[in-house]
C-alpha cells in the first residue's frame, strides 16, 4: 500500500524561492494545517504542502505467481521439460477529496470542494506454458545443443474505473454518497503461439555457433499478419587458442558476430477500428484500425572483439548497426475514413553504435592497495531511412526521409537583421538588437534602451506596415510569411562516456562512478515554460538599471507563450555526473575483539551516495532529460539525490 | 511447485519429474490447443458490430449528426470564421494568428490548427458515419420500425435513408462552401472504411452537394410521411416536409454563398434563388442544447458575449457610428488605433449597461473595461459585447436553442436577391421589419434616408445605400446564428481584409497523409485564394 498524493513539480517551481511554505497562517482555514495555503502574493498557486496534506489517494498492489516445472530424462542426452506459469497482479487505486475540502480558486480564495472519489481497480494475469524437448550431444570435439519448444501464452488486462462527484454528505469515503457516478471498464486480451527452434554448435570449444528460429502466431495482428518468423545466428572465433594464434600475452582473444531479427508489437487496439457510444445515444468515431498491421521488424548486427592481456586488462569493442522496418506511427487517419487515427507501419529506421570498454587494475599492491578502473565510451548514429509520408514536424522531431530522429527542428526568434522579413529591407535602421541577442523594433530615433525613459514599453510601432510591439522579439518567418522552420539542434552527443573507480585498501572501500556526455544538445523546455509563465528567474528585473529591464510580456514573447520550439532555448548537453560514491569499512572480529563480545564475527559500513552532483553550463532544470533521441527537459520531477547508509551485521 | 533439478538425477526423481512435464505439458497443449488467436475488440464496437445492426446504425446515425453540428458549435472554427468576417475580434495569443494585421498566413502546419483542421475533419466523421449507414441499410438490409406486411422493410426504413442522405449533402456542402478542394462522398461507392480517394475542386464537391440534396428531396416527397425522433436533431422533432424545406435552404445557401469574389456574387442566379426560397424553411432548423445530452452545448453561443479577450469588431458596429469615432479609428495606422466608443441612434447598440435577460431591441453592450492580452495589439481590443443569448444562469451556451438555419437568414436572402434584381422597394420592405423597431428610419428603394442619423455609413462616413444597409441589417440580425455565414458573407461582399483567405486550405495534417504537397492560403494577396485590394473596408 502507498500514499501516491504528490503536488505539480510545477508548482513547486512557480512559487518563488523566496516564499515560506511554512509561513504560519494567522488564522488557519484548514483544521490541521498551520500554514498558509497560498504563500506567495504573486501567483495563485497552491502550497504543495498542503496539496499533499489534503491528499488521501492511496494505491494497493498485489501479485501472485504460480509455478509449475518438470524434467523428463529418459537419456543422458535427451530431456523433456514443461513449464507453467501465472501471474496475476492487482492494483487498486483510489482518489479522494472530501467534501468540504477548501480548494484554491482562480482568484486566490478558498471554495469548499463538493467532493470527488475515484476508485481504479486493475487486474491483469498471465498464463504461459512451455514444452521443450532438448537433445545435446558430444561427439568427439563436437558439441551439440539442439532444443525444441512450444509456447502458449495467454494475458488479459481487465481495469474499471468508477468515479463519485457531488457528494451529499461530509465524513465518508463512499461511492454511495457522490450524487453524479459515472463507470468506465475496458478489456484487453492477448494471446501468442509459439514455435522455438534453437540449436548450439562448439567445436573444440573454439568455433561456436549459435542459432534460433522462431515462428510466432500472435492476436496482436489481422488475419494476414498473424503468423511471422524471427530469429538470431551468431558466430563466436576464440582465437587465442589456436596453437598458432601469436599475440599470446592475450589470454583471451575473441572475435564474435550475430545477425537477429525481432518483432516488436503493436497495442491491443491497433487493429480495430474503434467507435463507441457517447452515452446519450449517439454513437461518435474514434481510431481507424489497421488490419493489416505488421511487427516492426528489427534486424540488428552486431560485430565485436573481446580480449584480455596477460589477466590484467581487458576490454571490449563492438559495432552495433541496426534496421528497423515497419516502425508504428500513430498518423492521422485520412479525414474521408471519419476517424482521427491510425496505426500504420511506414517508416523505416536505422542507427549503429560503437561502444567501447577498458576494465583493468591500475594499481595491484601487495600490501592490499587495489585500484581498478572500468571506462566505458559509445558513440552513437540514427537516420531515417524511410518514413513513408510527406514530411512531418512531431514535436521536436521532423519525421523525414534521410532525417535523423536525433535531430531538433523548430522555429526561431530573429536574432539577425538580415533575417527581417523583406518589407523591411530599407528600414533595418528602425530595428536594435538589444542585450539577449534579439532584433527587436524600436523606431526612429530610439534604442533597445529607451523603453523606461521615453515610455515605449507597451506601446505599438507600425513599420512598413506590419505592426509590431515595442521592443519586443519576433518569430522568423519565410519570405513566404509562414514561420521559419528548419534544424534548431541535436539530441545526439558526440560521446558518451562513463568512469567507474574502485578502491580498496585493507578494510577500506572506496567506489565512485562518473556518467556524462560531451556535446549533443537538450531543449531546456523547462525554461520556456517558465518565460512563458513569468515564473523564470531571468522575468525578475530586480536589481537591473531602469534601461536594462523589460516587461513579462517581453519574456512572454521571447517564448513566444511556449507555443513553439525556439531554438534560443537548445543548450549544450555536456556534462558530468557524479552518479554514484560509496565508502565502506569492514570490521573484523580478529581485530576488534569487541565485536566478538556482542556476538558478531564481522560488521560491515557502508555509505552510498547517488546522484550527487551534475557539472555542466546548462541554465535549465535537468540536463539529462528525454530520451536518447529526442532529448527534452521538461519539468518534470528530475532525478532524485538518495543517501543511503548500510551496516552489515555478520553472526 | 518448483522440483530441485537435482531431483530428477534419481529414480524417484525422475519420475516425478516425468509425472510434472506430462501435467504441466498437458495444461500447456490444452491452453494451446483452445486458444485461438482472433481476438475481438471488447472495447468498442466496429464496422461489423455497428452496421450489421439496426439500432447501433440508428445511434450511428445520431452520432454523424452531431459530429455535422460540432463544428459552427465549437470555438474552433466559429471564432477564427468570425475574426476573418470582422464580427468579432480576439487580442487572445491563441487567436491572433487570424485576428492580426496584416493578415497572416493560417499555421496549416498545426495538427490542431483551430479553423483548417475542425472545418475538414469533423464533417467528414459525420459524412462517413452517414455513408457507412447509407450502405448498411442496404446493404445488410436492416430494418427500422414497424415490420408488417404493409412495410416489409420496417416503416422508418425510408426516412433514415434519407436522414443519411441529407447528413452526406449537409457535410458536402459545408465543405465546398469553405474550401478550395475536398473529397466527394457519395452513397454509390461501396464498401465500409473508406480512407484512399483524390480531391476534388470545390465547384465538383459543391455539385455533389447538391445533387444529394436533390436526390434526398425526391426520396422524401416520394416516401410516406414521417418524423424524425427528437434525438436526431436533440429536442427537436422534425417532419418530413420540414426536412424537405431545410434542404431546399440549403439549395439556396449552395447558390448565394458560393461565389469567392463580390463579381461572382453579383452572376449568381438570383430568379432561381427567389424561387427556391419559397420552398425553404418556414421555422428555424436547429437543435437544443441540453447538458445532459453529449455533443449538443455551443461553444459558439458563449463567446457571442465574451467580453475579455473576444469582443465585436469594431468593423462590425462602426457602420452604425455617426460620431466620426469610426472614421477616424480607420483613418489611424494600426499601431496608434484603440478600441473606440461610438454614437448611434441604433437601439440595438447601447452605450449604457443593459438588463439581462434582454427583453427590448438592445442586444449590443459597451463594457468600460479594457480587453485582457491588450499587449497583443491595441489595435484589435474593442469596447463592445454581444448579449442577446446571454442569460442570467450564463449558461446559454449548454441550454438554449443552437439554431443552424434561420428564417431570418433567408429573409435577408430574399432581401438580396430583391436588391439583385433591382426590386429595391420590396428588398426595404424586408429590412424595416427589423430596422424600425431598433430606432432607425426606414429604409427607401434608394437606401437609408441622409442626415446626421444616417445608418448604416460607408467607410468614408458618407451615407450608406440600400446595399450597405441590406449588409448590415444581416449581420446585425443573425448574429450570433451561424459563424460561417458571416465569413461567407463578408467573401462574397467583399468585406474580407487584404490577405484574407477566400477559402481554407485542406488541413496539413491531411496533406501528410495522404502525401500531397504543403500549403497553405491567407498573408499573401493571392488573387484566386486571398482577398484583394480594392476592398470595402481596408485596414
């Protein structure tokens, strides 16, 4: 069981940093809750605290496994074995605001909540059942490994929500008491057959081959794509021991291949087409299924060298290169149809990385002073090979033909003269650019400056006919007059990297691991989301002289109300965390008898830091947001700083 | 039960191991061997469980009717159709991509554009919705009402064919009427899910459009008599005969408000219009919205009185001035105009606060208070609000009746064609009717009467003529019936700012699809797509 309330981060954000959340009300509204419910004059926003205090939403998990196996050896070289699993998970949440609750409203005061109770009951539960049959087999250098299996596989997800409002009583956390109620239920049901041939071949433990090949019959896909084929093949070459292999300061010395190919499914509801009741006798049109829908087919090669010199050091270096064909993007559905969406498998991606990692004891003292260093590195490419529509801006994303899914597209604030619309061509003059880099008019005769001084701020300028406000940036447009569009940045870093270091000397221990990037950018959408809100610390003109400062509105604009993806707001995405440091010290009972004394042999400190630290000139929230390809910070709860200590008490 | 696997090294284990595989293998081929693999959708019911069905085809049916209502309900598109028409005026940032000046290109790149993306797509869920249960009917034979010998195929049968047609029709028309291109939907092309088709010009879909509403006038008159179920069109029963007239309405509407420019206006064929408008609406056509009915709430309604960041354009009372306030707001460059008050003897239009309900001629308020997002342009806030539909429960949007076609339109109709015609004293006849009774004097076959009282006034300030006060009697009366009109009004007027869209792109969304190339309309004084100077009213 767990109190899941938790405020917006937001929230948390928006109210300014020098506001006391613990400011004690001089006449609290709320029995129980000693602090002021909107602590800061300026905005309106709830304090978190008491969000969390009048939260009362609790989730309950269960889950249970059954498990059911058994071998059959009728020989030293042939088994059958069965496997039957279930799995069932429970989850029932419930959301709750009594009646009577004060709530902040849009004006800053308190209105009593009439009440709202949501109860969520999910319960999902699987079934899979394998049978195999394995035969291995040694003859003379030759190894055999060669196994049949079948597989069944089963798993639905029933969920129903029912949600209470209005309630006409205070005091009980009753569905029975909200006057307006109102259920929701939905079902999904899947369902796989399964055909796994898998077969392992080494010879003289130095040629190793590995293969599988799956056949699969899955509920997922329409009648046409219901059956497809997978598999892997993989080759292993332990060069070093071959009797003429020369470089025998390596221990190991490995060459390996493999070539897979997976499928990657789509959701339950892909294929129907989707239309359902709007509750007062109508029936409304929702997704467009896609019968025809097939698995993302993801074939991906892997070449790579192990070794390992004189036991000391070893490393890796592996080339990936991937191709996914009938990738999933959800598209509109062609407006004829009725529908708003559609599934469809059209575009074709590709990537390939190349990693590398070193792992060696740098220092091996007798005298129990041990230092070993694991340094990892990659580098990473993606492309899009093919999309399989007319070219589209997704978000961040320009999905394209030839366009890497790495790439950031967006607009841009004019920031050089020569990117003025064409009208203006003889009245640059009528333009300044001011202190953040931004072309903004500012008419004859004035600067960027005089907004204070001559009253300018809040006025219009008409030039060459376009009307502009005073002083304010503007959005880049195409000769055309549309906005400017075009690459504004790069998720993808020129490396990455990490550093793990391990100490030891006698009992102590000391661990401390490194994580970063060098280059790529991160959209700092945190940032634009508090321009646009007049939350940004840069919005504060406090402490600026009089032709420095600039109105909300001005901010406002330079986000452009975060309706768009400005490329002011790419940044850098170096940076370096300390992701982890850990000291530890054991105490042994040979040494310090007193723990013998509290019947104790040994006894174990550890203290474990994660998250400690990011080094970098990133101005937003967290430098490590999104994905790897499409990298975004946007304000959502970053990744948490723990301090964990540990004793370990051995009898 | 999980068996140590050391277990099966002996005997003994070996047999239980042998007993577990045989049970859990067993359990494995059973579950196998039933599970099949054509998995239906528990969720949501599809083309087989919808028009396979009488009843669900019905509530399909319903459902299309909706979707065809939601478009001039929602505040995506009514607001930016009436922005572009200069009735009403937005300082809101999400609105000034049609309210600014100059004009500006629509964002048609915008997956949620507000004007280019609701007028494409949702009249197209309910002309599919309506063709899939054309071809269900038929198709699967379904039958509604009564079965008996007298009516074998269910006495309710014809009409919601008909219903069907003149959904198709309905959305067709809309289409053509506010686009440069569409698909033709039709009940002739078979088959459900129907998503690869070219477009059309308009001309060819507004063809279609007619025929349809041809083809279901004829099905109607020849079908017994019948009413549609107050859940059609919600609360509202509606006879055979009375979706006869609506049609032929909407015949008229096809005509009048086609044309793109003020020339091809002028070439309609105002004999046939006159004529047909006898066989129009008699009452208006329109649906009550009612919160405990989905999809029936206008959006619409409500933001005819909005009064912080949408207020009436001032191109749409300044004709009513007679202070000179409006000449000399159009005579300032738009970064030194802001919102003005005006003078009138128009009743109508009231400078003082009005009792709400309105219960007299005044629908018209000033509001002293300057317009929110001012910032945005001063040019653009005003100091007036519409509250004729704006009750003292302020919920007139979610209980009123949402009207779609109004006797009133056609009566100014009449009023044009008359004009057309050079039938001028009967055309003043039709606009007295409202125009006396606000305070004005009466219009003459030579237009309102000169003097300091003279409304409406021409840009210059110089009295009207009968044309002018036929343009502003219409917007006057109508609004807020029908946001389109407005701007199709204003099109064919030749009321549209410079650089306004004669017509809206096919939404980009569309465009990516089905893999056309991008574009878009507005900005640009483009003279087949944006509208030109000269022009009635320049900024």
């Amino acid at each position: 069981m767990q109190d899941v309330s938790a405020p917006s981060f937001n929230n948390f954000y928006r109210i300014d940093t020098d506001v006391n959340l613990r400011e004690l009300a001089p006449f609290p509204a709320v029995n129980g809750f000693p602090y002021v419910i909107v602590p800061d004059s300026v905005t309106l926003y709830t304090n978190p605290l008491y969000s969390q205090y009048i939260g009362d939403n609790v989730v309950t998990r269960g889950r249970t496994l059954l498990n059911a196996n058994g071998v059959y050896r009728p020989t030293s070289w042939f088994s059958i074995a069965a496997d039957a699993n279930y799995d069932r998970g429970d989850n029932n949440q419930t959301t709750y605001t009594p009646r009577g609750t004060p709530l902040v409203t849009g004006t800053g005061g308190l209105s009593p909540s009439l009440g709202s109770l949501r109860v969520e009951n999910a319960t999902n539960e699987g079934f899979i059942g394998t049978v195999t049959g394995s035969l291995s087999k040694s003859i003379g250098d030759l190894t055999l490994r060669l196994s049949q299996r079948g597989e069944v596989r089963k798993e639905t997800n029933n969920e129903l929500a029912t949600t209470g409002t209005q309630f006409g009583t205070e005091g009980l956390k009753a569905m029975s008491q909200a006057t307006v109620r109102t259920t929701a239920n939905s079902l999904t049901d899947y369902r796989v057959l399964g055909s796994i041939t898998s077969l392992g071949v080494s010879f003289k433990e130095r040629y190793i081959g590995d293969f599988l090949l799956r056949r699969e019959g899955n509920s997922l896909f329409g009648a046409a794509n219901r059956w497809n084929t997978f598999g892997r093949a993989s080759a292993a070459w332990l060069l070093s021991e071959e009797s003429w292999f020369p470089l025998t300061d390596f221990n190991v010395f490995k060459l390996r291949y493999s070539y897979g190919v997976t499928g990657l499914n789509p959701g339950f509801s892909s294929q129907y087409e989707s239309m359902t009741s709007d509750g007062t006798g109508a029936i409304r049109r929702g997704s467009l299924g896609n019968i025809n829908i097939t698995p993302t087919f993801t074939v991906e090669e892997e070449l790579g060298l192990d070794v390992a010199y004189k036991s000391r050091l070893s490393g890796t270096l592996t080339f990936v290169r991937n191709r996914s064909e009938d990738v999933f993007v959800s598209v509109p559905a062609p407006a004829v149809s009725g529908y708003q969406t559609q599934v469809t498998n059209p575009a074709q991606l590709g990537g390939s990385i190349i990693e590398l990692t070193l792992q060696g004891a740098i220092l091996a003292n007798p005298k129990g002073l041990r230092w070993d260093v694991l340094l990892t590195a990659d580098k990473a490419w993606f492309s899009t090979e093919r999309f399989g529509r007319t070219c589209f801006d997704d978000g961040l994303q320009f999905k394209c033909d030839g366009v890497p899914v790495s790439e950031m597209w967006g607009n841009m604030i004019i920031e050089d003269k020569s990117q003025l619309p064409a009208v203006h061509a003889n009245s640059q003059a009528l333009f300044d650019i001011n202190d953040d880099g931004y072309v903004v008019p500012v008419g004859a005769g004035n600067t960027w400056r005089d907004g204070i001084a001559k009253s300018l701020w809040g006025t219009n300028i008409n030039i060459d006919g376009v009307n502009y406000r005073w002083g304010h940036p503007i959005p880049r447009r195409t000769p055309d007059g549309v906005l400017w569009y075009g690459k504004i940045g790069d998720s993808r870093p020129d490396l990455r990297y990490g550093l793990q270091n391990n100490f030891r000397y006698g009992n102590l221990r000391f661990y401390v691991q490194m994580n970063g990037q060098l280059g790529g950018n991160v959209y700092a959408k945190s940032n634009q989301t508090y321009y646009a809100s007049g939350d940004h610390p840069d919005v504060s003109q406090a402490g600026k002289p009089d032709e420095l400062k600039k109105p909300v509105s001005y901010y406002n604009a330079a986000s452009n109300n975060n309706n768009l993806y400005l490329k002011r707001f790419v940044q850098s995405g170096t940076h370096l965390q300390l992701a982890e440091l850990m000291v530890g010290y054991t105490l042994d009972a040979s040494r310090f008898r007193f723990l013998e004394r509290v019947g104790f042999s040994r006894a174990q400190f550890d203290f474990i830091g994660r998250n400690l630290g990011v080094f970098s000139n990133y101005t937003g929230l967290n430098v490590m947001g999104g994905s790897p390809t499409v990298r975004i910070d946007d304000a959502t709860y970053p990744q948490t700083r723990t301090l964990t200590g540990v004793i370990t008490l051995t009898f | 039960m999980t068996l140590p696997a050391s277990r099966s090294a002996t005997p003994r284990g070996r047999r239980t191991g042998a007993r577990a595989a045989l049970a859990a293998g067993a359990l494995a081929l059973t579950v196998g061997g039933c599970l099949d693999l054509d998995v239906t959708d528990p969720n949501n019911l599809g083309i087989n469980t919808v028009f396979n069905n009488a009843a669900n085809t019905e509530a399909a049916l319903i459902g299309s009717f909706k979707a065809y209502t939601l478009t001039m309900r929602g505040t995506c598109a009514s607001l930016p159709l009436e922005i572009y028409a200069n009735v009403q005026t937005s300082t809101a940032a999400a609105y000034l991509e049609f309210s600014q000046e100059p004009r500006i290109p629509i964002n048609n790149r915008d997956n949620l554009n507000c004007l280019s993306r609701y007028i494409f797509n949702q009249y197209y869920e309910a002309a599919a919705g309506a063709r899939e249960s054309f071809i269900g009917i038929t198709t699967n034979n379904l039958k509604f009402g009564t079965v008996n010998t007298a009516n074998p195929n269910g006495v309710d049968t014809p009409s919601r064919k008909i219903f069907a047609r003149f959904i198709i029709a309905a959305s067709q028309l809309q289409l053509a009427l506010l686009h440069d291109q569409a698909y033709i939907t039709d009940t002739i092309t078979p088959g459900f899910n129907q998503i690869v088709q070219d477009f059309s010009p308009w001309p060819e879909v507004l063809e279609n459009a007619k025929a349809q509403l041809r083809a279901a006038i004829a099905e109607a008159r020849s079908a017994p008599n019948f009413t549609l179920p107050t859940l059609f069109v919600n609360g509202v029963a509606v006879t055979r005969d009375e979706l006869v007239r609506v049609m032929y309405s909407m015949l008229v509407r096809a005509d009048v408000y086609s044309p793109r420019t003020p020339a091809q206006r002028a070439a309609v064929n105002w004999q046939a219009v006159l004529a047909r408008l006898d066989s129009g609406i008699v009452r208006d056509f329109g649906h009550i919205a009612d919160p405990a009915v989905a999809s029936t709430a206008s959006a619409y309604i409500t933001n005819s009185f909005a009064q912080n960041t949408v207020r009436l354009s001032n191109r749409f009372i300044g004709p009513a001035d007679t202070s000179q306030n409006y000449q000399n707001w159009l005579g300032r460059t738009i970064a030194t105009r802001n919102s003005i008050q005006i003078f009138t003897p128009d009743r109508r239009i009231s400078n003082t606060t009005l009792t709400i309900p309105i219960t007299g001629p005044g629908r018209i308020q000033r509001v002293t208070s300057t317009m929110g997002s001012a910032a945005n342009g001063a040019y653009l806030t005003s100091q007036y609000r519409h509250v004729r539909y704006l009750n003292q429960a302020a919920d007139s949007g979610s209980r009123t009746f949402v009207p779609m076609i109004t006797v009133a339109e056609m009566k100014f109709i009449r009023a044009e064609a008359l004009f057309r015609l050079n039938r001028r004293a009967e055309a003043a006849a039709l606009l007295n009717e409202t125009r006396v009774p606000a305070g004005l004097r009466p219009v003459t076959a030579d237009g309102p009467p000169a003097g300091r009282d003279c409304v409406p006034r021409k840009d210059d300030g110089t009295c009207g003529d009968l044309f002018d006060a036929i343009q502003y009697e219409k917007r006057m009366e109508l609004f807020p019936s029908s946001a389109e009109i407005n701007y199709l009004d204003a099109r064919g007027w030749g009321r549209l700012l410079p650089g306004t869209p004669l017509h809206i792109p096919v939404v980009g969304r569309e465009l990516i699809t089905r893999r056309f190339d991008f574009y878009t309309f507005g900005g640009t004084e483009d003279a087949q797509n944006s509208a030109q100077l000269p022009n009635a009213h320049r900024p």
